[in-house]
C-alpha cells in the first residue's frame, strides 16, 4: 500500500470481495450452511463487521463449461496486513473444501476509509 495516500482524516484498508458459488456436486449451499459458514468461519475471523447480499453469478470451469449459479457475495474492508491475508486465504479455503468448490473469486483493492 505504499505511495497510496488517504485525504485528511481518512486511513488507508483494504477491500475484498469474494464471489461464492452456491452450486456443488450434490446440490446447493442452502442459506442455513451459508449462514452457518459465516458463523463459523467468516466472523470470527472478522468480528468488526462485513456486509453480504445475493447474486446471480456467471464464470467458465476449469473444463471451458459456461456455469450460471446463485452466488452470496462478501465484502469486508481491513487493514492490508499478513494476519488478514492469512485469515482470507482461510475462508476461501475453508469453503473450497466444505462445498466441493473448484473456485472462489477474490478482488482486493486499496481503498480510504472514514467515519
């Protein structure tokens, strides 16, 4: 994050959003695993706050099929640092392996904060 500077008052974070498939190979993820992930796995690691909403998602499999799924989308913004990294490689792992996931999409950005 350096050479990246926030106007006064504000402080410098880093946002992710991570895109996760509800399709697996013996059906959904119904919303009570969802909600049953983020208990387990997402808040403890991020107790300050998230946000999460619903999607239709859209990508191409490693075997070059076209996949349309329902996707919950997570967003959380944390100071860019080797604990939260460690902590989003985590989730994202925690999740590949609990719903027999191929792929989770993960986009981090540098972003200013304020309150």
């Amino acid at each position: 994050m350096s050479g990246f500077a926030c106007g006064e008052g504000g402080q410098r974070a880093v946002q992710e959003m991570v895109y996760f498939g509800t399709d697996t190979p013996s059906g959904s993820v119904t919303p009570e695993d969802w909600t049953r992930f983020l208990t387990e796995t997402v808040t403890p690691r991020f107790p300050e706050g998230l946000s999460v909403w619903q999607a239709s998602g859209q990508w191409r499999a490693a075997s070059g099929v076209m996949v349309n799924e329902p996707t919950y989308i997570l967003s959380l913004i944390h100071p860019g640092n080797a604990t939260t990294d460690k902590a989003m490689r985590d989730i994202l792992s925690s999740y590949k392996t609990r719903f027999h996931q191929e792929a989770v999409l993960r986009v981090s950005s540098i972003v200013c904060t304020s309150l």
